[in-house]
C-alpha cells in the first residue's frame, strides 16, 4: 500500500484565549485573485483544497498566547498506523 501524504496550507481567521487554553479557527488559503502566472504560492494551495476549516482548542503552556489571527501554517497529514 503507498503512503498518502497532503499537506494544506491554513490561515489562522480566529483566535479565543480562555484561562488556559486558545481556540483557534483556521481557513484553507484563498484571495479574491492571484496573479495569472501563479507566482504567489497560495494558489497552488488555493487550487487543489478550494475550501476548509479547522478548529483547534490547544492547551499547551508553550503555545498559549502566540499563534495570532492572520498567521499562515502548513498542516501536514500522514496515515497514523
């Protein structure tokens, strides 16, 4: 069997701080327009994953207060086995 890998590129839309965790909310890459070339790497990501949405409550003290609305992340998914 071969290995599936993907990887999306999300822009963080929303963040919540509670007493010991933040909430984030992410959205799959996209604009409005980009340039008919394809220069700006956002579309190759645009194209092949149009649309998406991640919710993620995190607790981990190191992370808490740093990852801000706006932020551009690779999320990378390999099989768990």
């Amino acid at each position: 069997m071969s290995k599936i890998t993907m990887r999306a590129k999300m822009q963080v839309s929303k963040v919540e701080r509670f007493n010991g965790s933040d909430r984030i909310t992410c959205n799959a890459v996209a604009a409005k327009s980009y340039p008919e070339d394809g220069s700006d790497e956002d579309n190759t990501y645009a194209k092949f994953s149009p649309s998406g949405e991640l919710s993620l409550t995190i607790a981990n003290p190191a992370l808490l207060g740093v990852i801000e609305a706006g932020q551009k992340f690779y999320l990378d998914f390999t099989p768990a086995e």
